[in-house]
C-alpha cells in the first residue's frame, strides 16, 4: 500500500482499498486522514463526525497505462455553536467540488493539450468533450491577471481574421521582456477607441515598463499608443510591414511586365523567364550564376523593372545596416530622391506612406525592435485554429493562447 500511495501522490488520505474491474480500470477507495471542517455558516473548526456522504469517483492519473479512479466518501461534520447544528461536508485541496476528476489529472489534461486539440485530447483520454473544456474553464483564465507581470518592455499589436477570408478581425496583445512573450489580451475589434480602452487599462506600475510598441502600419493602432503612453514610449512600425509595402510594389511592376513580354515574345525566348518572381524575392546575395543570367536576361527585356528591383534592394540594404536612426533618415531620404526621379509609380503608396509615418519607420533604428515575435505568435495561432476547426470565442481563444505559450512551464 505505501508504494501505492507515493505513485498516488494525494496527500492526507488513505487507501482502504484496490480493485481491478472487467474493463481493467483501477479504482482506489481512500479515505481523509484529516479530522474535521470549517462550519459552512459560523466558520469555526467543529470535528464532531456526523457520517459520510455518497461516495465520489473521480480520474485520475493513470497507472502502469490503466485507467484510475479514486473512491472516496466525504466525512461530515455538525456544528455545535450554529441554531439547528447544521452539518457541513469535508472539502479536500486534491480535487474540485462537482468535477469529474482530480485536481492532477485536470492539470494532465491541459498538458496534452498544449499544441492539440479539445476533441484529439478527449479522444486520446477517453473522456467527454465538456471534462476537457471544463478543465481549461477551472485552471486558465480568459483574461490577463496583472498581478502575474513584472515588467511588459515591448508590446505588439497585430490583427487576425476569425474566419479566413472575413473581417471579423480581432487584435491580438502581447508583450515581450527578453525572451519572455506574454499574451495580454485578444480585443473584439480593431477600432482605435478599443485599443486605447486596453492599453489604458494597464496598471500604472506596469505602464511605466513599457518601452517600446511595436504595431503595423494601421492608425488606430498608432495613434492608441501616443495617446496611452505619450512621449515616453517608442512606438515603431514594424520593419517588416514596412518591407512587405515596399515589395509589393516591385511586385505589382513585375507581374505587368511578365503579361506585356507574355504577349511580345516568342514562347521559347519567354519561358527562360520562369521562376522570375521568386528570384526577384530572393536575398540579392544568395543568387547563383544561372539565377543571375535569368534576372539579366529579364532586365534586358524590362530596363524599368531592372530600376524597381535596385531601389527595393537598396532600401533593404538600409534597413539591413546598423546605424542610428538619424543616419537612416538621411539614407531614406536620399532613397526618396532616386525614386522620385526615376519615374516609377509602382513605390507610389509606398511614398505616401513614408511621407506620413517617417517618424514611427525610422523608430526601428532605434533599438531595432519588431512585431516578429507577435508574427511568429499569429502564425502558431492561426494553425491553433485550423487544427481546431475555428475558435470563435474570443475569451476562449485566449485562454488557448495562453496554454500554448504557458502550458508546459504551469503543469509539468
């Protein structure tokens, strides 16, 4: 029995007995080792014993891969001091009052869950869809609990789509110190007035952690962060929304120059072109001699492409380099020149876009912060939601979030 009772693990009780039934399941009867309760009215400790209650079965971890069940009879106690001596039942720490299973098994529950599924996990456990869900409901929370944060440094905002292909976007918060990412929050809506109610909401104390917040290039999501936090943060757009404006630019010239050579060459002179558009995406300096002939051989067809393709490597060769911010803005600005005077219209938006958000772009120089770390975070999310057919709750989505990000640092 006392070996039993180690791999049990479940303190203050008991075996009184094991059985083994026809499907092979384990059940363990136990029984409190601690003698009396708190009076449900008055409060006072009373251990005057007034039987036991109908006999609970719940989950638990499995043993030598046999399902487990612990049996326990929950003692009952009366109380002296309260008008009528009302009884009142012994709760124990180890499990949860109404749930099907034991605190640890719940907390093995989550574990598998992590990078699954609610439906694989019920499946793999061979228990109901609703114990999963009500594990998650009784250990993860559906919001932040500041109290839990030190320090915030560097918040992202970025946007995902509940349903692909719709604009039912939500926005998804995080923040990282270090290598730490923490989620904040996943808001209803994308609206400014949203945003800023958020970030106003964060505690005074963590406030004044906050260095830098990184965002794409929507306003909203800009001008809720000056608003919050004024002069004393960092708000930067996120280089890579910056590079991703940019290059489609170069993309959109480079697909109306392959449908006008389409039409004006001869086939076979026009399929020594293919595959242009990932060599026009590729690193610069991880092109190979044949990849180099291809590209030569389409700026001979396309001497204005062959400009758009110099002007966005030279821009990534900027945002590439290790300089100050100040040094950036020269270098910006000279990029500007050579766009304007050659012609192009395809960095047009592009243009627009620097000549409103300069100051947020060139933020990146600073200390080079990114959103990547909310990107890599989207990315796992978005597979979260195909694996699981769709999460359309917000306040479920975070609590998913969390367990993915926490999950294996809270139960192993």
């Amino acid at each position: 029995m006392d070996i039993i009772e180690k791999l049990l693990d479940i303190p203050n009780t008991a075996i009184e007995s094991i059985e083994v039934t026809e499907e092979s399941d384990v059940v363990i009867t136990v029984r409190s080792t601690i003698d009396g309760t708190r009076c449900h009215k008055c409060g006072r400790k009373i251990n005057k014993l007034h039987g036991h209650g109908e006999a609970i079965t719940l989950r638990h971890l499995s043993i030598l891969g046999r399902k487990t069940y612990i049996r326990i009879r929950p003692a009952r106690y009366r109380c002296t001091h309260c008008e009528g001596k009302p009884t009142t039942t012994q709760k124990l720490h180890w499990y949860k009052e109404r749930s099907s299973c034991t605190i640890a098994y719940e907390e093995h529950i989550l574990l598998q869950l992590v990078n699954s599924t609610v439906s694989d996990v019920s499946m793999k456990e061979d228990i109901g869809y609703e114990t999963v869900m009500g594990a998650i409901q009784c250990h993860i929370e559906d919001a932040v609990n500041w109290d839990e944060i030190e320090r915030l440094n560097v918040i992202g905002l970025d946007e995902i789509a509940l349903k692909k292909g719709h604009k039912d976007f939500v926005v998804i918060v995080t923040a990282r110190d270090c290598d730490k990412i923490t989620i904040l929050a996943v808001l209803n809506d994308r609206k400014k007035s949203t945003v800023k109610a958020f970030l106003s909401s964060i505690p005074e104390r963590l406030k004044k952690t906050v260095t830098t917040v990184c965002s794409d290039m929507y306003d909203g999501y800009i001008n809720a962060a000056k608003e919050v936090f004024g002069e004393d943060v960092v708000v930067v757009i996120d280089r890579f929304h910056v590079a991703k404006l940019y290059r489609g630019g170069l993309d959109n010239l480079r697909k109306k120059e392959i449908a006008r050579l389409g039409a004006e060459l001869a086939e076979e002179e026009y399929k020594k072109l293919k595959g242009v558009m990932w060599l026009l995406r590729k690193n610069a300096k991880d092109l190979v001699d044949e990849e180099l002939e291809v590209l030569e051989r389409l700026f001979k067809y396309s001497p204005m492409l062959e400009i758009a393709y110099k002007l966005h490597n030279d821009l990534t060769d900027i945002f590439d380099s290790d300089i100050s911010k100040s040094e950036a803005q020269v270098k910006i600005d000279d990029w500007i020149d050579k766009a304007i005077k050659s012609g192009l219209t395809c960095f047009n938006n592009f243009l627009s876009t620097l000549d409103t958000r300069m100051c947020e772009i060139v933020n990146y120089f600073i200390s080079r912060q990114t959103s990547g770390f909310v990107e890599g975070l989207n990315n796992k999310i978005k597979v979260t939601k195909r694996r699981c057919y769709g999460i359309f709750n917000v306040k479920h989505l975070f609590q998913r979030i969390h367990l993915d990000i926490e999950g294996y640092s809270l139960f192993t």
